[in-house]
C-alpha cells in the first residue's frame, strides 16, 4: 500500500483506526495487498500456451451448447474466470459430475478443473476471461463465429485487500483495537494460551471501522438489534460470505445417514497451543468452515460467484460408513522465511509417512494457520468435501484451503501404495509443504 493509499484510509477511516490497523499488519511482518507469491510483474498468463495478444479462440455456432473444461495448469496462481455476456452452468468439479450451477464467475485454485455449458445466441464474440486473484494480470481468450473475431477485455478490478478477520484474528470480524500491543510473529502455546482468548480485554473495540463495536453491552448484545451473539463464535460479515443470489438451501432429507462433521459452516474454531514452531511464525486465533465463501475479492458485485457449498454430486457417495478416526493437519509457515510445510516440518524433517489403514473411512482436517490460500492435492483417492450437501457431497482431488479456514473431507483408502499430498503452488511444495500417505 502506498502514502495515498494510507492518507485515503485517514481520510476514511480516521487517524487512530489507521495507524492501529498499520501496527498489527506491521507486528505480523506482512501487507494487507500479500495476495500472491508471484504476480504479473513476473508471469505472462496464458490460455492454451497463448498469450492475450495471441488470442486463443474457439470456434461455435450460434445457438449451440458449448462445453468448456477449465483446467488450471498454472505454478502459483489462482484465477477468477467469466465470460462477459454469458453465463456459465458449472456441471462438474475436478472432473467429478455435479448439480448444475448457473454463475457468472468461479475461482479456479492451481490444479482444479470446473466444466461449464454456455449457449451463445448471437454470432459475435466472447471473451474468456481469466483474472488473477491479485489482479496484477489475465490470461485472455475468445469464443466466436469465425476466426478473427474479438471482443472487448473487460476493465481490471481493485486488487483486494486482506483484513484482520481475513488472517483470522477475531471470531467472526471482530474488531480487536489494541492488538498492536500483542507481537503476533510470536503467539506460541509459550507465549499466549489460544484457549483463553475468550477471556481477552477486548476493551475500546471502536478502531476498525468495518466492525464497530463501541458501546457494547457487557452480555454481549449488539447495539443494533439487541441479539445475544452465539459463544460458538460469529459468522464473518465479509462481503464473499454473504448469501449469494439463486442458492436454495439443502433439502433436510439429505441428512439422513451423513457422517456430520462437529460444526457447521460458519462457526469459528480458537486455536489451541501451538505447537509447530519453528515452521510456523504467525498463528490465526480463530479458524472458520468457508465452505459457502468464494474467496477475497469476490461477491461484492452483484455477480453470481461460485462457492463450494454450491457443489453437489448427483448421486448420493457410496460409502456410508462414519469415519472410523479423524487426521487434523495445520497448514503452516513462516513468510519472511518463506517457510512451507503441514505442522510446522517441512518434508525433510518427518519421520515418515501419513498412515492409512487400507480400506478404512477417515475424515481429514485441514486447518489453515497461514496468510495464504493453499490448494491441497491427494494423490490416488478422492476427498469427499464436507460442504453441506448431505449424502450428496462432490468428490474432488485438489481442495483450496483459504487463510484461517477450517474444512474437512471424508476419504476412503481403497488404494493400496505410496501416494503425494501435497499444496499445489510449486514453490510452497518445493519449500516442504508435502506429506507421503501410505495405505497399508
């Protein structure tokens, strides 16, 4: 962020909410804009091997139904896709068929896939358009007629800019003011017991303006609507976890013999002890199921933006069985070290490999301590996403896991041998964010 940028937020906000905010970013030895590793400074984007000047196309006629499997063969980039004046019906997920959803926009983490129908009516041009999540660049392409044709590019959009509740120190959004105090590159199990953040000071919660919290009660209702909020913990009020327009909610008959995970979506997790330095600098207080969030930067548009809790397979999962045991692995690093790993040890440092048992159901949690969006990839099995679906839930092999989310799958180890798992951005996996799973 720049010196206008810091007197805009001033401005706005005012000087003492701005000054706090610039102190915790500062405690944590990293920005609010630290959304890619490596960004279009760096990288073309291309589509097909071409560049936006070279202009892939595809050909139709008008009229047709268009299928488009979108695969995301990038190193390091997740991109948000959409094609202007056409909506696209997502039916199926890492190549896994699912209940048609019609969006305008999905973000694709590195090494996922999505399939979309389109039906162009008109003989002009489309453009595919792929975004990066940090809008430093796009990779372009084009649906026509013939070839030749072009359309315009859309306009790039505000790069987005991580809050507090993004990183996951608050339950829910909430303002902390004061945090500054706290040297967050160091909240170990040595130095602040997580357990006890629910007796926090949270005294003079009036500095960050998204989530004023001046004249609270001390029974904790809001000033607004007099509510008692829930001591699980609050849902974040981020613009991308707001009920997005057409979704309808599960049937309750979906429930029926579903192996539960312990919490629903929305609910916040505090973090206990940690216990994976020195792999690990910065610790988010709370964890959050994100399922039904499509990610920074999205939803604040008006658009129609695919989320996970939006996919659901079209038939029902054939094992029925409840997990037999649960697998908690924590998504960890250090950024200043550019340090990767699960639990704090990169892969040189493990003594061995995950254990499964052959033939055993397990469920598999995935909790995210970093800043960064990590999509974890297991290789020889499916992960069955717990999103909400019921006995419906979508198969997949590579899952994003966003910073400070807590997400679960169900896996069943039906492939005996030694199999990669492991985050899919190149260099975090290089660095040591990789595990072996060995089914026996």
């Amino acid at each position: 962020q720049t010196v206008v940028d810091f007197m805009d937020d001033i401005r706005k906000n005012g000087a003492r909410a701005t000054f706090a905010d610039r102190m915790r970013w500062g405690a944590m030895r990293m920005d609010p804009t630290d959304i890619a590793d490596v960004t279009g400074a760096t990288y073309h984007y291309l589509m097909n091997g071409l560049t936006g000047a070279e202009n892939w196309t595809g050909l139709f006629r008008s009229g047709e139904k268009i299928r488009l499997r979108f695969i995301n063969g990038s190193a390091m980039t997740y991109f948000d896709v959409r094609i202007p004046g056409l909506k696209m019906t997502v039916v199926a997920a890492d190549g896994q068929n699912v209940k048609p959803v019609r969006v305008d926009e999905f973000r694709i983490g590195v090494a996922e896939t999505f399939d979309v129908i389109v039906e162009p009516d008109s003989n002009k041009a489309y453009t595919v358009f792929a975004e990066t999540m940090d809008r430093s660049g796009f990779a372009r392409g084009t649906l026509a007629p013939q070839m030749g044709m072009q359309a315009g590019i859309p306009a790039r959009r505000v790069r987005p800019v991580r809050t507090m509740a993004d990183m996951g120190m608050m339950p829910g959004g909430m303002s902390m003011d004061g945090m500054n105090e706290m040297p967050m590159q160091n909240m170990t199990g040595a130095s602040m017991d997580m357990q006890s953040t629910g007796n926090m000071d949270m005294s003079g919660m009036k500095s960050m303006p998204a989530h004023d919290m001046s004249g609270m009660a001390k029974d904790m209702k809001m000033p607004n609507d007099g509510k008692k909020m829930p001591s699980s913990g609050m849902k974040m009020p981020s613009a991308g976890m707001k009920k997005m327009k057409g979704k309808k909610p599960m049937p309750a008959g979906d429930m029926a013999g579903m192996a539960m995970p312990s919490k629903p979506a929305g609910t916040s997790y505090k973090h206990g002890p940690d216990k994976h330095l020195p792999g690990s600098a910065m610790v988010s207080m709370y964890a959050t199921d994100q399922t039904d969030n499509p990610g920074i930067g999205l939803g604040q548009d008006g658009r129609r933006v695919l989320a996970y809790s939006d996919l659901r397979r079209l038939v029902p999962y054939e094992d029925k069985r409840k997990p037999s045991r649960e697998i908690e692995l924590h998504l960890t690093g250090v950024m200043e070290r550019y340090m990767w790993s699960f639990d704090g040890k990169k892969f040189s440092e493990v003594n061995g490999p995950i254990p499964f048992r052959y033939g055993e159901r397990l469920r598999l949690i995935f909790r995210n301590d970093t800043m960064m969006e990590h999509p974890i990839h297991l290789h020889g099995m499916w992960m069955e996403l717990e999103n909400g679906q019921g006995k419906y839930l979508p198969r997949k092999h590579t899952i994003n896991v966003k910073p400070a989310e807590r997400v679960s799958v169900l896996v069943t180890a039906d492939a005996p041998g030694n199999w990669a798992f492991h985050c899919h951005l190149l260099y975090h996996m290089e660095m040591g964010m990789f595990r072996v799973v060995t089914v026996s």
